[in-house]
C-alpha cells in the first residue's frame, strides 16, 4: 500500500537556523511528491512539487526539496527560518499512475526567537 | 479564478441532526478530494472523485458518511446523523488530473463541532 512518513511531530528551530524535515514514501515506482504547509486555521498551500527529471526542487518562501530514490525520501529544506515559518508542514504523494493524494502525518515547527 | 470554495466556514451542530457540507472546486478541473483533519488521525482521505464519479470511498468512516458530486461544480459531503466524534476540520481539494505535472488545491475548510 501506498504511505507517506513523517517521522518527526514536533520540530524547534531558533529563527536564522536552518530546516529539515523529513519524509519517506513506500511505493515501488517514483511516485509524485508534493510538500504542503498550513498555517493555524488555514487551508494547505503547496510549497513545491515534484513529478521527474531534477531531483533538487525549488519552491516558494524559500524552501527545497531532494528527492532521493535510494531512500525513498523527499526531505524539505530551508537555509534560514523566518518567524513566520513556524507551521504545520505535510508531506504528500499520489502514485505516478493514480490520483489517491495520500499525506503523511504533519510535522509542526516552532520557531524561536 | 476564486480557489476551492468550501461552506458554510464553521458549523455547530446538535448530536443526531443531519450535516450537509459543501464545496465548488476550481473551474476545470475533473478530479475532487474530500479529506478530515482531526488532531488524533491528521489528514484522512475520505472520498475522492474523477470526472463527478466516486473512485474510491475507502476512507468513509461509515454509513453515516455519504458524498456526492452531481456535476463538474459542486460536491457534497453529509453526515447523518452526526456524532460528537465526527467534529473535525472537512477539507475538499480539486485537481486537474489530465492536466500534466499538477497538484490538488485546497479549500479553506469547514470546522465542525457535534455538540
């Protein structure tokens, strides 16, 4: 069965630092992978996406993304946290030849001052 | 265009009165997801639509649960009757599946509280 891994719930960076968060699919093919984030009350917003070809993505606000296929990983980074980063941020993937979005469990970053 | 629209916003509700949620997704796109968020279970796929037809409704918790989509601009997804335990954040998303390299777009919410 396709599923998607978060594996940190909880993530404390002091603003300036830098970020990963981490996410691992279980699918045998490449599947396509998406990052989300959603602040307090509000809907998902994509951050970046990947279908094939480049496996470093870059998104919006700063964010990257590498996807690795060795480790079955698309791990999000970011170099420099700002305050306004702190959110819940959710791994996503369909399957490449499918439509079932399926997201992994969230993982909320604080930012500290 | 104006995204996934979703209403009503919030909606508190009395235990056993039926609750119909709605949701218009983006103009175009022929694919449509509704998903519940709670704090225990995080980001659940309930239903999801290709072309106004249910795919795969293996996420609906149970019979209480039903969703349609009578045409290309609107869906509904209903609870009847509605439990305490049902109170949750009811995403619906749309995507242009026949469109290449694109992703699901996601509606505000709707909060619901089963009192």
């Amino acid at each position: 069965a396709q599923s998607v891994t978060q594996p940190d719930i909880h993530i404390t960076v002091s603003e300036g630092a830098s970020l990963e968060l981490r996410c691992n699919y279980s699918y045998g093919a490449t599947p396509y992978l998406f990052w989300y984030v959603q602040s307090p009350g509000q809907g998902l917003q994509l951050l970046l996406k990947y279908f094939s070809g480049d496996t470093l993505v870059q998104g919006i606000k700063g964010f990257e993304a590498e996807f690795k296929r060795s480790q079955s990983s698309f791990n999000l980074r970011k170099p420099s946290v700002h305050w306004s980063d702190a959110a819940e941020y959710f791994c996503a993937s369909f399957k490449a030849a499918g439509n079932k979005l399926t997201f992994g469990g969230g993982t909320r970053v604080l930012v500290k001052p | 265009d104006a995204g996934v629209i979703q209403s009503p916003r919030h909606e508190v509700t009395e235990m056993g009165q039926e609750v119909t949620l709605r949701c218009k997704p983006i103009s175009g796109h022929n694919s449509l997801f509704w998903y519940r968020q709670t704090m225990m279970r995080g980001l659940e796929l309930l239903i999801y639509f290709n072309n106004n037809v249910p795919i795969d409704d293996s996420g609906m918790p149970e019979d209480r649960f039903s969703a349609k989509m009578p045409n290309a601009s609107f869906s509904t997804l209903k609870i009847q009757p509605s439990e305490p335990r049902d109170s949750a954040v009811y995403f619906c998303a749309s995507r242009n599946q026949q469109g290449k390299n694109t992703e699901a777009f996601f509606g505000q919410g709707t909060r619901l509280t089963v009192v």
